[in-house]
C-alpha cells in the first residue's frame, strides 16, 4: 500500500515534469517537415495553408487544421482585447510572420494575392501591403 | 459621306460583334483578396501584440529561418 503510494506519487511527479517542461505549444515535427518539403506553408492572412497539388494525407491534414483553429483562438482572444476585427489581428500576425521573416529558405507562402510563391536565398519574401 | 462612314462603322460592330472572342482561362485559379478590410493604422498599432503572439507561441508558427 505505501508502496503504491510511493509509486504513485513518483508517477506524478514525473507528470508534473513534463508538464511544465514543454512549452505551451511544442514545435511540431511533422508540420515543420511538411513546411521544409513544400506541402504547406504560411498565408498572408495569417494561417497555415495548403500548396496547390501537394499530396496531404489526412495526418497532415488534421494538424494543420488544429494548428489553424489554434492561432484563430489565439487571434480571436487577443482582437477582443483590442477591439479590432480577428481578420486584422492575424493579419497583424502574418506581417510579423512575413518581415522576419518566420519563412525559411526553400518553404513556400501565399502571398497577399493568393498566388503561391517559394522563398528562395536571392529575393525576399513578398510582404503583404497592409504590412506598413 | 457621312452617312457612308458611319454605315460603314456600323457594319465594323456588325461584324466584330460576330467575331468568337476566344477568353483564355488563367493558368492560376482567380483569387478573391480577402484583405479589403485590413486597416494599416491598425496593423501598426497591433505589431507589438503580433511580435509577443509569435514569440509566447513559436510552436505554432514554426522555426522560421533568418
């Protein structure tokens, strides 16, 4: 029974650890793979898409419509708090996202047109025109 | 003369107004722009939020590459 106890309370612990460890969201591998091999990549509105003809198995798929409906809940909340439109808060976001830019060498993104592009070490990625 | 010019303009119309215009469809699919609503000033006002949206929550946003 005391051991049980012990056992228990290890187990816990152990839980704890991890939990506070891992950041609040965790890079994910699969999505960042899907990134690097151009399946999908960042829009100018603020989300995650999906490259026209790319393969996406429903894997991929079911993460990158939770990562969606993550950022959304992420923008919804904070558009609130600042009395602005969800819409002008992610694209606030894709801003950032497109100056830094959060766009790796190689990766493809829709620009603010809606025509997908791949960021390449010679031109810079195209910077929506809302940006500023 | 006159009248023979602008006979001559109407059948022009006639015509082209017979003439197949062949529409090339785009190579692309025609995107609608959804950003008519984006204000600047508010995006400036929001860069900050944006910046810390980004830095508390990089596993949504990926790694990036400078």
């Amino acid at each position: 029974m005391k051991r049980n106890i012990a056992i228990a309370s290890a187990l816990a612990a152990l839980a704890a650890a991890i939990a506070f460890s891992m950041p609040a969201a965790a890079q994910d591998a699969a999505l960042n793979q899907a990134r690097s091999q151009g399946l999908i990549g960042e829009q100018a509105d603020g989300y995650l898409g999906f490259v026209p003809g790319a393969s996406i198995n429903a894997d991929l798929r079911g993460r990158v419509e939770q990562n969606n409906i993550q950022r959304r809940a992420l923008y919804t909340r904070r558009a609130a708090e600042r009395g602005v439109s969800v819409n002008e808060m992610a694209a606030a976001v894709a801003c950032q996202v497109f100056e830094r830019p959060q766009i790796a060498v190689g990766e493809r993104y829709r620009n603010e047109g809606g025509q997908w592009r791949q960021r390449t070490a010679s031109a810079p990625v195209e910077v929506p025109s809302f940006c500023g | 003369m006159r009248a023979h010019i602008l006979t001559g303009l109407g059948a022009a119309i006639a015509v082209a107004g017979c003439i197949p215009v062949q529409i090339q469809a785009p190579d692309e699919p025609i995107e609608i722009n959804l950003n008519v609503n984006i204000r600047q000033e508010v995006i400036v006002r929001l860069e900050r939020d944006a910046e810390e949206l980004l830095e508390n929550n990089e596993g949504l946003f990926g790694p990036g590459g400078r």
